[in-house]
C-alpha cells in the first residue's frame, strides 16, 4: 500500500540517511582515526560513503523509490570496503554502526527496507570475514563475533517486528484517516447538499409563492375571459341561429330563383322553336317574293311587246286609213260605180279610226299595266330587302335566344352549385352550433377546474409557508453542523 504519510517520511529519512551516512559518520570516523589513533592514507577509505551517498543524491529522482534501498545499504557497503582496506583493527567501533543503522532504518516504516539492509550487512560483512578473516579478527576474536552476530539477530528481529507493527499501525491510521476523510466528505457533501438543497428551497419557496399569486391572478383574469367568451359564444351561437334562419330563407328564394330559370328555359326552347319556323316562313316568302320579282319582270317585258304590237297595229291602222281614203277617192272618181266601194271604204276607214281609237285605250291601260308592274316590282325589291333585313334580325335574335339558353343553363348549373354550397353551409353551421356548444360547456368545465385551482393554491400558499419555516429550520442545522466540521 502506498501511504502518502510513508512517502512524505521516505524524502525525509532519504535526507537524513544522506546526512548521517553520507556525511557524519565517515568524516567524524576519519578525523577521529587520524587525530586520535594516528591513522594512514588507506583508513580514509571510510570517506567512499561520502563519494556514494552524492553518486545517490544527484540520481535521486531518478532512482525513485530505489534510493532509499541504496541509502539502507551504504553504510554496511563501505564499513566493510573500510575494514578490508585498513586492516589495522582502528574502526572497532563499526560494529556499532550497523546496529544504528539498522535501527536509523526502522524510521522507513518499510520491512523490504529494513529486510534489504540486513541481508546485505549479513551477506556483505559474512563474505567478507571468510574472504578476508584477519582484518575482522583484528577487532574482535572470533567468540567475540559470535556474540556480535547473534546479539546484530536479536536486533535485526527487532527491527523487523518493530518496523513490521508500525507500517500496520500507519496502514490502520491512515485507513482511519481515509474512513474520517470519507465521513467528513460526506458530511461536508451533505451539508452542502442541504444548504444547496435550503437554498434552492428557499428560492423555489419564493418561486412558487410568487407563482402561486401570479397563477391565482391568472385563474382570475381566466375567469373573466372565460365569462367574456362564454358571452361571446351565446353571441355567436345566437348569430349562427340568424345565419341559419338566413340560409333556409334563402335556399326558398334559391328554389323559387331555380323555378323562374327552368321556366324561362322552357319559354326559350318555345321562342327558339317559333323563331325558327318565323325563319322557315322569312325563307318561303323570301323564295315567293323572288318568284314574284321574276314572274314581274317577265310581264313588264312582255308589256313591252304588246307596246310594240301595238305599234305595228296602230301603223297598219293609219295605212289602212289612208287605203279607205285613197279607196274613198277612187270611188268618187269612179262615180256611180265606186259608190258600193265608197261605202266600204267608207266604212274600213271608221273601222281604222275605232281601232286606232281602241289601239289609244289599249296604249293607256299597256302603260298604265306597265307603270303599275314597275311600282309592283319596286314594292317586290324594297320587301325583299325588308326581308333580308328581318331574316337578319331573326337570324340574331335566334343567336341571342341560344346564347341565353346557354347563360341559363350556366345559370341552372350555376345555382345548382350554389345550392350545394348552400347545403354544405348549412351542414358547417349546423356543426359550428355544436362546436360553440361544446366549446360553452367546456369552457364552463373550464372555470370549475379554475375554481379548483384557485383552491389548490391557496392551499399551496398556506403549505409553502410551512415549507419555508422547516427551510430555516435546516439553515440553522446546517450551521450547527458547519460548526462541529471546523471544530
């Protein structure tokens, strides 16, 4: 387990490791050998701890969690580099500094620290002895080493229970510490939450109380409005009564409108059909008027004729005239003789008096006949140019009539569609009535749940008051509990 106490005690024994064993203990040995016991060159050897423990504490970083290992075996490294190269028995006093500094390394609170230290001293010193026996037999005999050695186990089991029961007792602190930790947390956590808690209460009090006057004015003023629509429905339901009374009004006069345009499509089918035999007649009298103007023409040409013949006869009239008086003449100079010729002659002349007296009559009733033809066949040529204009007119006034017809049945379909719309008019308003009822009814369900609610929130007043004053009873918890956490 890495304890944040053990690491904190590691930087600082590493510290003190580097100054006892790197720094103490070989230059006060050394100058006490040299001032004291006379020592030479190679009893300075002891200074190798100085060399080794800066080698350690330039490479500390690096060497992490290693160091403290290092630290743990420098002084049992160079006390026995020390013993072999001075091999003059003058540091007899190095024995004792491994038992401190199997002791110093208890403070690690680490039993691998203190199990690394004494296997090397053990294993450094033992090796050492069998490899090079006089310098150590220099310090002590053997029966003395003995005793040494099992005095160094007696310590080094010591160091390791002691070492051993006090990384549990920090393992069991600081398992402690973390409980408390997490309790206090937690409290600290609960506190906040509460007083987060009290004080999102206290606002959503206030919230709420604010909510509950604005809601209550709101179901207020709901209430008015709904009594306003409620009028406004009576209003609207009344109109659409007006409406609908309008519609069947109107979908009489739309039967009566529809009555009127089949009557008048029949009136113009008849007229159409009138028109069209007046058309037929136009056409026959305008043929007849034509055989008229022909059969006229004819006779004034043939008038014509007799006028000629008649000319002729009246020219034969006038030779035989002058015949009877030529005869007449003969007849005188003939004497008794020509008087018979002289009778008839006579007689051929009244004759050709009368005719041309008759040819005159006839001349006058052939002019009259002709003059009254000319009349007859002006008469034909102005009707039939009144003909041609009226079959015009006729001609248009069938075309109006079609037109119209056409209009009218347009209009037919027309008003059919209307009453179609009419119908679906009549079906919207007769659901807009129902709509504007159930929207009343609702709307006085409406004002009910308003009533209710206005209730509710009375009530929600009276129990957020009571919300707020346990709010200040949690406040003042809460500061007590604040209290206890600082002290």
């Amino acid at each position: 387990m890495n304890l944040q106490i053990l690491k904190n005690e590691e930087k600082q024994m590493n510290l003190i490791m580097f100054g006892v064993w790197g720094f103490l203990i070989p230059i006060a040995a050394c100058v006490f050998v040299m001032l004291f016991l006379k020592g030479t060159i190679l009893d300075t050897s002891i200074l190798l701890g100085l060399v080794l423990a800066v080698l350690i504490r330039v490479f500390e970083k690096k060497l992490d969690f290693r160091a403290k290992y290092l630290y743990a075996c420098l002084m049992p490294v160079y006390g026995a580099f020390t013993l072999i190269v001075s091999n003059d028995g003058k540091f007899g006093a190095m024995t004792h500094v491994y038992f401190l500094a199997t002791i110093m390394v208890i403070a690690y609170y680490d039993v691998s620290v203190v199990k690394v230290n004494i296997a090397v001293t053990m294993a450094v010193n033992i090796i050492a002895m069998i490899i090079f026996p006089g310098a150590y037999l220099k310090l002590h005999n053997l029966i003395v080493w003995i005793f040494i050695w099992i005095v160094y186990a007696l310590c080094a089991i010591t160091a390791f229970l002691i070492s051993g029961r006090t990384y549990n007792l920090f393992v069991d602190v600081e398992k402690k510490e973390d409980e408390v930790e997490n309790i206090l947390k937690k409290v600290s956590g609960i506190t906040e939450n509460l007083s987060g808690a009290s004080t999102l209460l206290v606002e959503t009090s206030q919230t709420e109380s604010a909510s509950t006057e604005e809601l209550s004015a709101i179901s207020e003023n709901l209430l008015e409005s709904n009594g306003t629509m409620l009028d406004k429905a009576e209003q609207s339901k009344e109109n659409l009564a007006s409406l609908e009374e309008s519609c069947e009004h109107m979908e009489h006069k739309m039967s009566d409108v529809d009555l009127i345009s089949k009557e008048l499509v029949d009136i113009s089918v008849s007229n159409e059909q009138a028109l069209n035999n007046l058309m037929s007649m136009s056409e026959e009298v305008e043929r007849s008027t034509s055989k008229t103007r022909e059969v006229t023409d004819k006779l004034l040409k043939e008038s014509g004729e007799i006028g000629k013949t008649l000319d002729i006869i009246n020219e034969i009239a006038e030779s035989i005239n002058l015949l009877a008086l030529n005869a007449s003449i003969e007849a005188a100079r003939a004497g008794e003789a020509g008087k018979g010729f002289a009778v008839v002659a006579q007689e051929v002349g009244h004759l050709a008096e009368n005719t041309k007296e008759s040819l005159k009559n006839v001349n006058y009733v052939v002019s009259r006949v002709q003059s009254g033809t000319t009349d007859v066949s002006k008469f034909m040529n102005e009707n039939a140019e009144q003909l041609l204009n009226q079959n015009k007119v006729i001609v248009e006034t069938v075309h109006g009539i079609r037109n119209m017809m056409e209009l009218l049945k347009k209009s037919l379909g027309v008003i059919t569609e209307a009453n179609e719309i009419r119908e679906m008019q009549n079906s919207v308003i007769q659901e807009t009535v129902k709509i504007n009822e159930d929207i009343a009814e609702r709307i006085n369900q409406e004002n009910k749940e308003f009533s209710n609610i206005t209730s509710m929130v009375q009530g929600n007043t009276k129990e957020i008051m009571v919300l707020m004053e346990q709010v200040d009873t949690i406040n003042s918890m809460i500061k007590e509990l604040e209290g206890l956490m600082e002290a």
